[in-house]
C-alpha cells in the first residue's frame, strides 16, 4: 500500500491589500504550517468600510473575507495613537489626513500637528487587534501595543506607515531603524499574532512547520 498522500497546510487568506502589513504577517507566521494567500489572489472579494474600533473593524474584514472565499482568514486592524493629540490618528491612521495622502504626507501632517500643540511630551503607542475568522464559525481577536515616543524628525528607511517616527520604549532608534528581526519580536502586530497562536491550534490544528 503506497504511503498517505501528506495532508496539505491549512489555507488563511491574509485580508489586507497593504504590502507592508503582508511582508509582516509571512515574516511573524513563518514558522507555522501554513499555506498564506493574499487578498489579491481574490480579486472579486471587496473589504467593508472601516470604523472608528479596532476589534470591530479586525472581526468585520475577517469575517468578510472569510464568508467570500470559504477559507480561514486573517486580517488585523492598527493605528497609532499619540497622547498629546487625545489619541488620534487611533483607528483611523491609515486614512488621517484623506485619500489623498501617502505615509509620507501622513507622517507630515502628523509632525505639523504635534508641534502645534506646544512642548508636550510625545508619548504614543501602537496598537493593533487581530482577527481570525473561520468561514463557519467563531472569530477570534487578540490584541497588541507597543509603547514609544513621537520623534521629531523622520528616521529610517525600514517598516512603513509611522514606523520612521516611532521609537519604542526602551530603544533609541526608530521602528524603521530596527532590523525587520528585532521590529518582529516587540511590535503592536508580533503581540497581537502571538495571542491567536492557541486559536490556530484549535481551530485548524496548525503546529510550528516542521
């Protein structure tokens, strides 16, 4: 009797479109047995209208993502949220300041709102929830910060959205000064995914690769 065909990963679709976020997921996932697909190898699937709450904004796009295909998905929600500014951008930091504007121009507007606040101390922090949705069952969130400071000036050509502005508590470089390696083990999104690995377990019986 010839052997057992090898039983195939389990498929997540990763629900975000954001290059950035996708290097991050394959990077902080590497080590499970899973097979990754991006949005974009589902072109007809659209993701709802984002809010104001990162869990709710992380469930809605799970929860989408995996209806329209049929598959476990994955998606998260993050932003950055800065003390002196009542903590804007938050959830909405990916599209601060209009659709008009890159990371580049966001960054920008940032640093020109921060210091018209006055000198103010520049305590921020990361923060992100992530979503695992199963197309026919429960989803599953974990969150994740990571605590710093505003810089004054971008640093760093590394990570994307704030990261160049971003140093971590007890670090004195930039989040886009860090090695990928280093930004991995202490980032928003690294603690986020880290709290739905008994989830992967449970619910699609992924162990580290192997």
């Amino acid at each position: 009797m010839s052997p057992a065909a090898p039983r195939p990963y389990p498929e997540v679709v990763l629900a975000t479109s954001n290059p950035g976020k996708l290097l991050e997921f394959r990077a902080l996932l590497g080590d499970l047995a899973l097979s990754l697909r991006a949005l974009e190898a589902f072109p007809e699937v659209r993701l709802p209208e984002e809010g104001f709450d990162y869990a709710r904004n992380a469930e809605d796009k799970a929860r989408a993502i995996a209806r329209a295909t049929g598959r476990p998905a994955l998606a998260d929600d993050s932003g950055l949220e800065v003390e002196a500014l009542g903590g804007a951008p938050g959830a909405r930091s990916a599209r601060y300041g209009g659709s008009d504007l890159d990371d580049a121009g966001r960054v920008a507007l940032l640093l020109r709102e921060l210091a018209a606040t006055g000198d103010v101390p520049r305590r921020a922090r990361f923060v992100c929830v992530a979503a695992l949705a199963l197309p026919d069952g429960p989803v599953v969130t974990s969150r994740g910060e990571c605590a710093g400071r505003i810089l004054e000036d971008p640093r760093g050509r590394g990570g994307f959205g704030y990261d160049p502005v971003f140093e971590p508590e007890g670090r004195d470089r930039s989040m886009a000064e860090l090695p990928p390696a280093e930004k991995n083990r202490l980032s928003h999104r690294a603690r986020a995914l880290a709290g739905l690995r008994d989830a992967f377990r449970e619910h699609l019986g992924v162990a580290a690769a192997g």
